[in-house]
C-alpha cells in the first residue's frame, strides 16, 4: 500500500473514532438510563411481592384470582418499556429502604395482611354462627311449659316473702320494724259466724278503715264442681252489688275485692263505683305449680291457661301521700304476689295480701268479708257464712279504739320514718300546689279532680248488670293527688 492510501485509511479511522467517542452529555444520559433500570428492577419487585401478598390475601379469604390473558401480558410489557425510555426515573415509594432490609418490611407487611384476612374469615365465620343460633329454635321456660307443665314463674327468683329483701338490707329492715309494729298494735282476732245474705252490717256499729272482700264467684265454682257446698255457694255479681259496703266504709278508707280472672275485672270497677270508690290500684296474684304438673283445670271461656287472679283496690274520700303520712304508708311492697295455688277445691289466697294491707294502710279497724277459719288474724274483723264458731262483741271491739282520738291510728316510729320511701315535703312558697300547703298553713285547693272522678251519691239503688264501666283511673289521676301506693 502506497503510503498516500496508508495515510487515508488511518486518517479516516481517526475521524471515524472521533465522531463515535460520546461526548460527556452521552456519558451522563447513560448513567441516567442505568439508574431507571436500577430502580425499575427494584419496582418491579415491590410489584411482585405486592403480586404474591395480595394472592395470598385472597386465597385465604375463600376467593380466587382471574387468569392474567395474553395481551394484559404484552401491555404490561410495553408500559415497562415505555418506563425504560423515560428520561425521569420513577418515583420510588420508600427511598430510604434499600435492600434486603426492604425485602424484610415487605414479608413482614405480607404476613400482617394475611393475618387480617385470616380475622376477617373468622369474623364471617362467627357472624354465620350467630345467625344459625338466633333461627334455630331453642328449649325456653315456654317450651319447658308445654312439655313439663311446670309454669315459667316457678323459676323466679326471691319470690318468697321472707328472703325477698335479703339483698336490700334497709328494705329489710324497715319490713322488720313494721311488722313488729303492726303486731304490737293489732286487737284481738274477731270472728263472727252469719249468712251475708240476710245480715245487716250496720249492726257491727262501727266504721272501718281496710275492708277486704273474697266472695266464692262463679267462676271457682266453674273450676270445680267441689267449690259449690252450704259454705261455698257461689254469689253473683247482682248479689254482691246488694251489701250496704257505704254504711261501714269510713272516709277516707280502702277496699279491696278478689275479682277471679275472667269477667271480674269489669264487674269489680263497677262494685266500687256502687259503693262510693275510685280503682287504684290492681294487685296480681301469679300462682306457681312447684309442687304439682299441669293445670287443675282448663277455662273453657278462655283463649289461653289462667294462672293468675286480680284484687281490685279502690279509695274513697281524699288522701295525698305528701300529706297524709298518718294514715298511708306508700311505695312499701308491690302490686304483684307470687306463690303456690291452693290444692283443688280451695279458694285460698295468698297470705301476703295481709302484709300488702296492713303496711300500707296505717288504719287498725280492718274487715274480711266472706272469711274462713283460716282467715282468722290478729287486727282483723272476720265475717263468713264458713267460720265454725263466733266471739265478736260490737261493744268489746268498739273499745280497742276509745279513749284516743287517734286510737283507730296505727302510728309510726321515727326509724321507720326514716327508712320509708316518702314524697317530697310540699313547698313552703304559699302556692296552691298539688298536694302542698298554703300559706298560714292553711291546706292548698287541689287543682282538678284529686283522685279521679267523684264518687256517686250515697246509696244509690241496686246496681243493674251491666252497668256502664268508668274510664280507666288510678290514684295519680288528677294533679291534686299525685298517688302511687306501690
């Protein structure tokens, strides 16, 4: 080769050399493009373990994933090329976590997402439980009736009268204190033998406080035939209606009338509306069969078993609870008894109306109407045609409450008043507010009807059944006489 050629070639070499060498601007543009892969690798990872959490994710949780296709494939493919060609790198998420370290949070954040997803299956799992227990049907007190015959108030707790109060110490003892007053200060038991029919009541002289009236209706005698008897025929409503109650009913005073569990609830508003009394107040008694199955017998006027009877109480004249502390004691007991029915055959009540009444009702001179032998009790006045035997004398009983004025008082002590549930003391401001005092100590009209609406006239003619039956009233009926007793 000549050496004008040689000269050429190497001179062109060199020119070739010179144009392709990169400039220091290439140089740069290569390091930049070696960072974006660098952390397109690292974001492409992240991805795929964001991928496996999110799989793992939802395998636990029951689901399954769609199948990635071909072309979500080729598109996947050409975003992360079009990344590549980027001249800005993409933004990295945790800049400061580099490595395996960031391999590690990221397991540890997978770990805890399947953790949650394995909760939220338990949770589902759990809520499906809660579901089958509220459908499926489960042994109750109800269900235990129907197959038992054991009645679902067997069960309640504290039912008797004795251990009623044994969790509430100041009940307890203010129940204590007034049955020790209630003995100390009862007369005598009186008992007088004679037919109601044909006995005038006026003839016992006196006017009483507490009368308390358990006729033999027609509705025992439904429940067995053994009820009906020379002592145990049963009276109807009409005949009831005839005793002279308002000649022996003082004012103010209280009655109370065991009215059955049938029509008796709208025949007994009427007998005290006869009679001159306003309904208060209606005590339940809830029978219980511990000791024997199934119902003694089946009402065949009824939809459903009766297992309870009512005692009507009415009020006549006018008592404020804030005023007359003398004469009632309210908020004592209850409105409801619990306890064992009588065997077949007997009309029995429960003992515990005795206490109802004498604790209430601070009056001494008490009256039971249709008694039995077993209705004899210290303070009271018994009167059936079923007592064996009589001892009442109008001039002896009539003596137990001479020479006081207040001697038909039963009184109080100052620790009973301490521990009974008593009203606010009425305000001392001189206006006429229900149940208060005025000024000069001069009592406060009452503000509309104190107790419902007045009784009728006094000995109004035999009442006709039926007779129209009085709204519903109570004690609290009327601002004048806010009055609870139970």
């Amino acid at each position: 080769m000549t050496p004008s050629l040689r000269s050429r070639e190497e001179r062109n070499a060199t020119l070739h050399l010179t144009h392709t060498m990169p400039p220091t601007d290439e140089i740069e543009h290569i390091k930049r493009q070696r960072r974006q892969l660098s952390s397109l690798i690292t974001e492409r990872q992240r991805r795929r373990l964001h991928k496996l959490q999110s799989l793992q994710t939802v395998t636990s949780s029951g689901h399954s994933l769609p199948h990635q296709t071909d072309k979500e494939s080729e598109s996947a493919r050409a975003r992360a090329k079009r990344r590549r060609t980027m001249d800005k790198p993409p933004p990295v998420v945790f800049e400061d976590i580099q490595g395996p370290q960031r391999k590690g949070d990221l397991a540890k954040e997978a770990g805890s997402q399947e953790k949650k997803g394995a909760e939220r299956s338990t949770g589902a799992a759990t809520e499906a439980e809660d579901e089958q227990s509220r459908n499926s049907i489960r042994n109750d007190y109800s269900q235990n009736f129907v197959d038992s015959g054991q009645r679902p108030h067997n069960y309640i707790r504290d039912s008797n009268l004795k251990e009623r109060f044994d969790e509430y110490p100041k009940l307890k003892e203010l129940t204590k204190l007034k049955n020790e007053l209630v003995e100390s200060r009862s007369t005598p038991p009186a008992y007088l033998k004679a037919d109601l029919r044909n006995f005038e009541l006026k003839s016992l002289q006196c006017k009483f406080d507490v009368i308390l009236i358990d006729p033999p209706l027609e509705e025992y005698c439904r429940r067995s035939p053994m009820t009906a008897g020379k002592s145990h025929d049963y009276w109807a409503y009409e005949e009831i209606a005839s005793l002279k109650i308002e000649e022996i009913a003082a004012n103010p005073s209280f009655i109370w009338i065991w009215v059955g569990d049938s029509e008796g609830l709208d025949r007994g508003r009427q007998l005290l509306t006869k009679w001159g009394y306003r309904r208060c107040e209606d005590i339940v008694w809830i029978k219980t069969n511990r000791s024997w199955e199934g119902s003694h017998f089946i009402e065949t006027r009824s939809v459903l078993q009766h297992t309870k009877e009512h005692c009507l109480m009415g009020i006549k004249g006018t008592v404020r609870r804030s005023t007359d502390g003398h004469f009632i004691h309210c908020n004592v007991d209850t409105d409801v008894i619990i306890s064992e029915e009588p065997p077949l055959g007997s009309t029995r009540k429960p003992e515990e109306l005795y206490h109802i009444i004498e604790h209430f009702c601070l009056g001494r001179r008490r009256l039971e109407l249709f008694g039995e032998d077993h209705n004899i009790r210290r303070g009271w006045l018994t009167i059936g045609n079923a007592l064996s035997s009589s001892n009442f004398s109008a001039k002896t009983y009539n003596s137990y409450f001479s020479g006081d004025p207040n001697g038909y008082l039963l009184g109080s002590t100052p620790k009973i008043e301490e521990l009974r549930p008593k009203s606010p003391p009425p305000p001392k401001n001189g206006k006429n507010t229900p149940g208060g005092q005025g000024k000069k100590g001069k009592s406060a009209a009452p503000q509309g009807s104190p107790m419902g609406p007045p009784p009728g006239p006094p000995g109004p003619p035999p009442m006709a059944m039926p007779m129209p039956i009085p709204p519903p009233m109570g004690m609290g009926m009327g601002p004048g006489a806010i009055f609870r007793p139970w």
